[in-house]
C-alpha cells in the first residue's frame, strides 16, 4: 500500500516571498502520478500541480514549481511570489498507473498554509 | 465548461436515518469518485465508478453505497447512519479513458454532512 506523509501540519509566509511545503511518499510502484492539491477555506479541492513519475522535468504551473526526487521519494511544493489567495491547506496525493481502471487518490494529512499581509 | 456539482451541499441527519448525496461530473467525463474528509482521517476514498460500473473501492462498511447513472451522474448513499459519519464528502471527476490511468480528478465543493 502507498503511504503520503506531509510531516509539517503548518507553515507561515509574508506575502511576496517564497515558501516550500514538503511531501514524501512510499511506494513500491515504478509508474505513478503525483498531486498537490489546494483547499481553501470554502473547501472547494482545486488541482495545483501535477507530476508524472516517469518524466524527469519538475512540473511548473505559473508561480508553483515542484522538486521531484524520484530516488529520494520526495515531492516538495514551492510557491513563489505569495498571495493572499494562496491562504489554504494543500494536501499531496499519490496515484498509481493501473490499467483499465482509475486509480484512487491516496493523500496525506495536508499542511496549514497562512501568507501574512 | 462546468465544473462539478454536488447536492445537496449541507445535510443535517441524526443516527439511523440514511442519506443520498449527488454528483454531477464535468460534462464528457465518465468516471466518479467519492471521498470521505474528516478532522481524524483525513481523505479517504470510498468508491470510484465508471460507465455505471464500480471498478474501485475503499476500506468502508457495506452502510456505504453507490451508483452511477448512464448521464454519468453519481449518488452515494449512506444507511443506518453513525456519529462518525458526520463528514465532508467529495465527489471528483476525471474523463476516465480506457487505458492506462493518466487523468487529473477534479473535485466538487463537496457535501457537509452532519449525523445528530
């Protein structure tokens, strides 16, 4: 079974700066998928980022890039250039590649984030 | 296009009673997934269907059930209702291709349910 540990329940940053949320995994899979994904207060699940296993490219989507260790089995979020907006709890999600299935989200226990005015 | 609709969002029940909660998936995707979020556990998966057939499901007693229409619209019911079912439920679609898994799920507001 995977497991997805997110060890830091909260994280703090001042608007405009950088901040990196952590994530690590356990699987024995070869082909997955990876996911943060961000809840605000309104609760609404919104995709952040997405990283595919097999790609060696970090993914980046805007002012949100990842460092995927594929060795380490570690999968860190940054975020750069905070905004107020990006006030939320992001949670990482593990999916592995099954065939003609779809395969479950397993997440971990998601991180507090809360960017200061 | 639309994004994905869950009814109703809050629900107020107390214990025994049952309760069905709705999922409209992004329209053209065929698969739906329902997850379970609470303070304790976190998000767990329950079930996940597909062209009106359950291929996954989760760690959850037989109390919770599903099913999905030929519109790929979803309902899940929940019976004979506990404390501990008191929770935020989402519903997430994703276009669920035949093949190998490639797709992004995309998530609803999801539905509150509170158990009295």
């Amino acid at each position: 079974a995977q497991t997805v540990t997110q060890s830091q329940p909260e994280m703090s940053v001042q608007e405009a700066e950088t901040v990196t949320l952590s994530c690590t995994y356990d699987t024995s899979e070869n082909n997955y998928y990876l996911f943060w994904y961000k809840q605000p207060p309104s609760r609404q699940m919104i995709l952040v980022i997405r990283q595919e296993a097999y790609k060696q490219q970090n993914a980046t989507e805007n002012r949100f890039s990842v460092n995927f260790q594929k060795a380490a089995k570690s999968f860190s979020l940054k975020i750069s250039d905070s905004q107020l907006g990006d006030t939320a709890m992001y949670f990482c999600a593990f999916m592995k590649q099954i065939r003609r299935a779809n395969s479950k989200l397993t997440f971990g226990k998601g991180i507090t984030l809360s960017v200061r005015p | 296009k639309a994004g994905v609709t869950q009814t109703p969002r809050y629900l107020i029940k107390t214990r025994g009673q049952q309760v069905t909660l709705s999922c409209s998936p992004i329209s053209g995707h065929r698969s739906v997934s329902w997850y379970q979020q609470t303070p304790g556990q976190g998000l767990q998966f329950l079930f996940e269907y597909f062209s009106e057939t359950q291929r996954n499901k989760g760690n959850f007693p037989g109390r919770f059930s599903g099913r999905q229409f030929s519109n790929s619209r979803s309902e899940m019911n929940v019976s004979t209702l506990e404390l501990g079912d008191s929770a935020l439920y989402l519903c997430a679609s994703s276009a669920g291709l035949a093949g190998l898994t490639r797709e992004t799920q995309y998530f609803g507001p999801g539905t509150r349910l509170l158990v009295l």
